[in-house]
C-alpha cells in the first residue's frame, strides 16, 4: 500500500537519523511534526490595537513610548478626531468632541452593536502609515475618528484563549488594503492580475506622492469631510487587481456585470501543493451550499455572505464542474461534522459566513467572537484534538488604526497588525510571541510542515510558527 504523508515524514526522520542527523537537527527541518491537524480560522477586520492592546505581556498601545498624533490633511496635528461619520452624515452616538488619540468604544457603541464600516484599501492604508508614523489615519479615513476606537478585551472569549494559550502580537496582514486581496495572499501569496481590464476599473494615481489622486475640491481638512479622489477604483495601472472585484464563476453579486469580473486566475495555490502531496485539505465557507442553492442572495442581510472572501472560486483550478472543486470547496456544516466525527483533513480553512465574521458595518463583535470560540471549543471535544493546532486570525486590519508600523516588505505589503491567536495541546501556554509574522507565515509552516515548495518570494521568507509550539510539537 502507498505510504500516508504522514508516514512518509515518519520515514524521512528515520532515515535522517541512520544518517546520523539527531533529532534537534530533524526538527530543525519539520518543527512541527507532531501537528496531523491545522485549522486556519479567518476572521475579519479588525486591528491588534483594536482589540488585543490590554492583553498582559502585549504589545499594545499602552506600553508605547510615543506614540504619534493624527495629523491633519497638511501634515499639522488635529486639535481633536474629526467628527465620526457614516454613509448618509454623522454618526450621533459619538456627539461630543473626541480627543486626538486612542478611545474606548465601549461607552458609546457596545461590542454588540454595529459600527461603522471604515475604509481599508490598497493605497489608503499606505498613505495612512505614512512611511512608518501611523498618523494618517483619521485623515485618510471615510469614518473620520473611529479609526482610533478600541474594544478592551474583557469579556471577549477569543481574548481569553491568546491568555491561556499563545498570542501572536507582531502578526501583520500580509497585503495593503482590504479583504479581497488578503485571502489572496492567504491561499497563493500572490496579487492577481487583470490583462487589458477595463478603463473603468482602473485607479488613478497622483504623479508626486504615489498614493490615490485627490480631486480638485477635495476638502483641505479632515474636519470637513473624507478625500475625494479622481479613480479610487479596483486596478493599478499595471494591471494587478486590489481591492474587491469579482469572480467571474458564482457565488458572486448579483448587480456585478460580467465584463467586470476578475478572469480566472492561474496561479498555483497551497491547494495544488498540498493536492499533489496526497495532503487532505478543505476550504469551509459558512453559508457555501445556501447561496449556491439560491436560498439566500450575496451580501443580503442577515447572512451577508461575501463572494470576495472565497479565494479559491477566483481559480481556473477550482472552476465549476471540476473535481477539485467538488473534493475541496465545501460548506462550514461539514466541517463541524469533520470536528465532531475526528475526521478533519490535515489542513482545514475555515472562513465563517457574514454575520459571524466580526466584520463592522454589517455585523458586530461580540457574534463572531463567540461563534469562533464556539468552533474552537468543538475542536478541543473532538478526538482529533490531541494532534491539532488551531491559527485563528483576521484577514486585515479594516481601516482601524495599529501603533506598531508595519516591517518593510515589497510592494503589496505586509500592513499592520491583526488580532492572532495558536490554540492547541502542542502549543505553548500562557505565552506571548513577540516574533514578526505576516498572512504568509501560515503557508510557510505548511510547507515546512508538509515539505512543499513555496509559492514565491513571500512565503519563501518570511518566518514558520514554530516559536509559538513547544517541544512537543516536534518530530521525534
């Protein structure tokens, strides 16, 4: 019979070790031996300031040393946060003047209310870091002082969890901007592109700064109103796509016009890499069979099932009617049943639908911060429990402001920090890990984990999870 992967490996530290390599030196190769089970659970929009900054031992905002006003749109500081706004004005929860730094949001907008959405795309989240000093953001922002809102972790449950198990607080999203492009990044480490898209789909960029064009009018002040920009649309000019387009197969919105959609795409993925492993692997997506029976529609309420947070359906590899669909592109019910029978695949993505992705605008915190913790602790009743690592993480930061400015990486990024947490019997406890990890980082514990190739330069280079496991977790 052919060997599992899993024996495979098993056989590769046995020959290691005939050839006299020991086994600090075999883990040193695959730290992460032990671990026959990931699950990746992808949480939205939402920044490590944002919600983990009071955790002890944590890197947050508190402990800075300095930590640098909002500037206005000519560089001077605010005298106070400009007003918080909302699509049709201002939001009249925040009525009194906020002062120019980080607030509790608790007072005026409980964890289980809705918040405004806040702009998070490729080029403002660029101007917003402003080379490092993390002073643009109310500036550059829709939601005008939002951007500088936080939730204390009292009372969250996934907070209590980065407590007794491991928090990663230099964990960085790895692309500017927002969603689309981040689960890009999480399944390909890669942008895609749009040959020839059309002239409407393109973005205008100012010739002096690189960031977004500013139209003629655009207020002077943050007080008085956002940016107003020439093209703030989904492609640069060298054609890679952005911010969010669809995929040109369903699930996508309804209203979106075919010509408009992203081509499929070809590049590889983790899922051809682990597919050509024999590697178990599935992507669950909450509300995956529902919107494909038409029960319910993309975006509507209550469900708000967002087609761009489906990466996979923008590949020519994952098209309707292939196998590869069929085997890996399941719905969020049978990963509950995988949880509950011990029957989880060796890697395991899960990204929940809408309502329970913690996502603000359109939901709240409290849902999906329960909702996750709810699958977590099927996962610790489950019999795969005992070699299973649990990474849950937010895709990017929302538009909501971080302290710690972002390493220097390429063009696409990494952006700032987002909420992360390792949960699992293998990993160490009570810890915090102060290392610099980016979306990446979990492709490159799969391949080392699983002795893939990387998928290109990110992945290639950026540092494993291995120093939020113990010992145990390494091959014997």
């Amino acid at each position: 019979m052919p060997l599992s992967c899993f024996s495979k490996i098993a056989l590769a530290a046995s020959m290691l070790s005939a050839l006299g390599v020991g086994t600090s030196q075999a883990a040193e190769l695959d730290p992460f031996g032990k671990i026959n089970h990931f699950v990746v659970i992808y949480t939205e929009n939402r920044s490590f300031d944002g919600l983990f900054a009071d955790l002890a031992g944590a890197d947050g905002f508190a402990r800075a040393k300095d930590i640098a006003p909002q500037v206005d749109t000519d560089g001077t500081v605010l005298k106070v946060l400009p007003p918080v706004r909302v699509r049709d004005g201002l939001d009249k929860r925040f009525d009194k003047p906020l002062a120019n730094a980080p607030f509790d949001l608790a007072p005026l907008a409980a964890a289980t209310d809705k918040t405004p959405d806040m702009v998070h795309r490729f080029y403002q989240e660029q101007e917003q870091i402003d080379g490092g000093r993390m002073d643009r953001f109310a500036a550059v922002s829709d939601a005008g002082g939002l951007v500088m809102g936080y939730y204390g972790s009292g009372g969250q449950k996934l907070a209590g969890l980065a407590h007794d198990f491991v928090l990663l607080d230099h964990f960085h999203h790895a692309a500017f901007g927002g969603s689309f492009l981040n689960h890009f990044f999480l399944v390909c480490a890669c942008a895609p592109k749009f040959e020839n898209a059309p002239a409407k789909l393109m973005i205008a960029l100012d010739a002096k700064s690189g960031f977004l064009a500013r139209k003629d009018g655009s207020p002077a002040s943050a007080m008085d109103g956002p940016p107003q920009w020439v093209a703030d649309k989904q492609v640069t000019p060298d054609f890679y796509a952005v911010n969010t387009l669809q995929p040109s197969t369903p699930p996508f919105a309804d209203d979106s016009r075919p010509e408009d959609r992203l081509p499929p795409q070809t590049l590889p993925t983790i899922g051809e890499r682990l597919s050509q492993k024999a590697i178990t692997w599935a992507w669950y997506a909450g509300g995956w069979d529902d919107v494909l029976a038409g029960k319910f529609k993309s975006y509507a309420d209550p469900e708000n099932f967002q087609p761009h947070h489906q990466p996979f359906n923008y590949f020519a590899a994952y098209a309707p009617g292939t196998k590869a669909r069929a085997e890996h592109l399941k719905d969020g019910a049978e990963l509950m049943a995988a949880i509950k029978e011990g029957a989880l695949p060796a890697v395991a993505f899960y990204k929940p639908v809408g309502r329970d992705n913690e996502h603000p605008g359109y939901t709240n915190l409290t849902t999906g911060d329960e909702h996750v913790a709810g699958v977590i602790a099927a996962i610790m009743a489950s019999p795969n429990w005992a070699d299973t690592a649990v990474i849950v993480t937010a895709d990017e930061n929302g538009g909501s402001w971080d302290h710690v400015a972002p390493p220097k990486g390429d063009r696409w990024g990494p952006g700032l920090r987002v909420p992360t947490l390792v949960v699992s019997p293998l990993a160490r406890r009570g810890f915090v890990d102060h290392s610099v990890y980016d979306t990446t980082s979990i492709l490159r514990t799969l391949e080392v984990r699983f002795g893939l190739a990387p998928l290109g330069t990110r992945d290639a280079a950026v540092a494993d999870l291995r120093n939020a496991f113990t010992a145990e977790a390494e091959t014997n």
